[in-house]
C-alpha cells in the first residue's frame, strides 16, 4: 500500500474535449478505410482517402494536446512513476489484445497458409508486438515493424512521446518549446523532401520517419494547449469531422505530396485541433460523439489482422469491383461492432481491474 502522499485517483480526470474524442474516432475510420483501399487500389493516385495515413500525424497532434491539457498543471504532483502506469494502463491492454488476435489472425488465414514459412519466429513475432519491439521479418508484407498487427508502431512512437513528455517536456518553457516545435518542423519538412512524402514510419526501411513525424505533431499538440489557441466556433462536430476528412481527401500526387503533406501536418491538423477544442457539443451529436471516440482506439488497434485476411483474399481471388466494394462496406462495419465489443467486455474491464490494483499500490 503506498502512503497517502503518493496515492492517485486514477478515476479523477478533467473534462473531456468531447469533439477532439469524436474527431480520433472519425480519423480511425479514415484509416479502415484507407488500408481496405490501399490493397484494392495499389496505384495511391487513384485511391480518393489515400491521404488518410496522414491521421496518424492527426492522432500525434491530439495527443500532445491532451497530455499537455490533462496533466502539465498536476504533474508534480502525480509524479514520473505514476503518470506512466496511467499511461500503460490507458494503452497496453490494446496493444496486447492486438498482438494476440494479429497471431490468430495469421494462424487462421482462411485465404494463405503464409504462417507455415514463419512458424519458427511465432513466439518471437508475438513477443515483440506485446512488448513493442520492432521485428520486420516478413517481406512478403512489405516488413512491417509488426507484422502481427502494423498499427502497433504508432504506438511505439506514442509511448516514446510520453516518456519524453514525463522525463523532459513536462518542464519545458514556452519559448524553447516553440524552438523545439520549429526545428521538428524543418526536420519534418526535410523528411517529406526525402521521402518524397510524410508515410514513412511503419516499416523497416522507414523507422525514422516515425520519430520525426511524432516529435513533430506531438509538440505541436501542446504547444496548442499551452498557446491557448482555442477557436471558438459555431461549427459543430460534422461539419469539423468534414474539415478533418477533406485533408485526407486531397488528391495524392508523387510530384505534390512533399508540399502537401507538411501543410497539412504542420499548419491544417493544429487548426482543426483548435477547432475542435473551442466547438460546442450539442445534445443530438453527443450520442453519435461519443461512440465514435470511444471506439477510435479499439478500431485502431484491431482491424489490421483482419486486413490481412482481405490481403490475401485479393491476392487469391483478385475479385472485380461488384465484390470488392460490399466486402468493404460490410467489413468497415463489422470491424467498427467488433473493436465496440472488444472495448465493452475486455479492454474497459481489464482497464478498470488495472486501476483499481495500481491504485492499491499493487
């Protein structure tokens, strides 16, 4: 049991900015729907929401934005120690529950039997995705950083951020803040020159672009906080949510995209953070709200494993457009039931458990 100077209320939260929940949940179905289209239509330049990995950049924003908001005035007093157990307990059940139905996944592919060639590194490919260890071992995939389940690396940078916010940026001044901001921002922009666009950091040929593009977004996110750049609008959460969309809508194009990207990264996801933070909820969306941001990071966290098994369907079946598109139509919704399920009877009940014994001192 610890003593009463270093217990936590970990039930005790600020409010929240309703919308910015609902804007991660209409970005993740962004992302479905990107990764169901990126295998049907290879060619990026025909793809209409191919912009939609730019999300994750979106995601960085916000969560800079909301870890500055929800612990820069009661860090010293929750400490190092505690705010990271908060954090493991906020994200590690669905890194682990991703892991797991990602090597049931692969197990049970209906459509490949991929898993044969690789049944020697099973133990390894799920140990690492549990634990958030880079492993691209499988280029017939294109050597993902984890195979099992791809959107993991996001969250391989999320937790680098959060250990950079607790040890380092919790401290940080405003002016050297805005320094670190405009030298992410340059480093950002140097990546899309490189790179030729701002998609890099899910794979082995990529890693660093993952680094930039969180170091940038993230600081971002609560250099908005700290600026108190809160836009006070009429707008209400579809109308932002079609704000948010038309970023990832805008046409992709090779000679464009190391424009493009950053002035969305850099100056349209801060703007519609800010928006989103200084909108009003009204009570016919709060429902609609809700659910999409209670789901965001389940959806996130879940629905790669099943893409892989519309992967290989495509691979084995190379199916025409009458089939493709009620497969996706059907399979956005069926994942958005899942990821729901999922959150309702595993991840909020091992969350809760979690708490309750971390607030033990356990």
């Amino acid at each position: 049991m610890t003593n009463s100077s270093t217990q936590v209320n970990f039930a005790s939260t600020k409010p929240h900015f309703e919308i910015l929940d609902g804007l991660r949940g209409v970005a993740a179905i962004a992302v479905v729907i990107f990764h169901f289209m990126e295998i049907w239509v290879p060619n990026p330049a025909n793809n209409f929401i191919e912009n939609a990995y730019l999300a994750v950049d979106f995601f960085f924003c916000l969560s800079g934005f909301v870890i500055a908001y929800a612990y820069d005035e009661k860090f010293a007093k929750i400490g190092i120690g505690n705010f990271l157990k908060m954090r493991i307990i906020r994200l590690h059940p669905l890194v682990i529950i991703g892991a797991v139905i990602g090597l049931l996944c692969f197990l049970f592919d209906p459509f490949s039997d991929l898993y044969q060639k690789y049944s020697g590194n099973l133990a390894a490919m799920f140990l690492t995705a549990c634990f958030m260890i880079p492993y691209p071992i499988v280029p017939e995939r294109y050597n993902n950083l984890f195979h099992l389940n791809p959107p993991t690396w996001s969250l391989f940078w999320e937790y680098i951020a959060n250990i950079l916010y607790a040890f380092v940026l919790v401290k940080v001044r405003h002016k050297l803040l805005w320094v670190l901001v405009i030298i992410a921002a340059i480093a950002l922009i140097w990546e899309a020159q490189a790179y030729g666009n701002l998609g890099g950091g899910w794979g082995k040929d990529n890693i660093p672009g993952g680094g930039i593009r969180m170091a940038f977004s993230f600081l971002a996110g609560m250099l908005v906080y700290r600026s108190q750049w809160i836009i006070r609008t009429r707008l209400n959460f579809i109308a932002i949510s079609l704000l948010l969309l038309a970023a990832f809508m805008v046409p992709y194009r090779n000679a464009f995209n190391a424009i493009t990207h950053p002035l969305i990264v850099i100056l349209y996801f801060p703007f519609i953070v800010a928006l989103g933070a200084g909108a009003h909820l009204g009570d016919r969306l709060k429902a609609i709200c809700r659910f999409s941001g209670n789901i965001s990071y389940p959806l996130y966290m879940v629905h790669y494993p099943f893409i892989w098994w519309f992967f290989s369907y495509v691979q084995k079946y190379k199916p025409g457009m009458d089939q493709i598109i009620p497969i996706i139509i059907v399979g956005l919704i069926a994942l958005i039931l899942f990821a729901s399920a999922i959150l309702k009877w595993v991840d909020v009940p091992v969350r809760r458990w979690l708490k309750n014994r971390f607030a033990k001192g356990l």
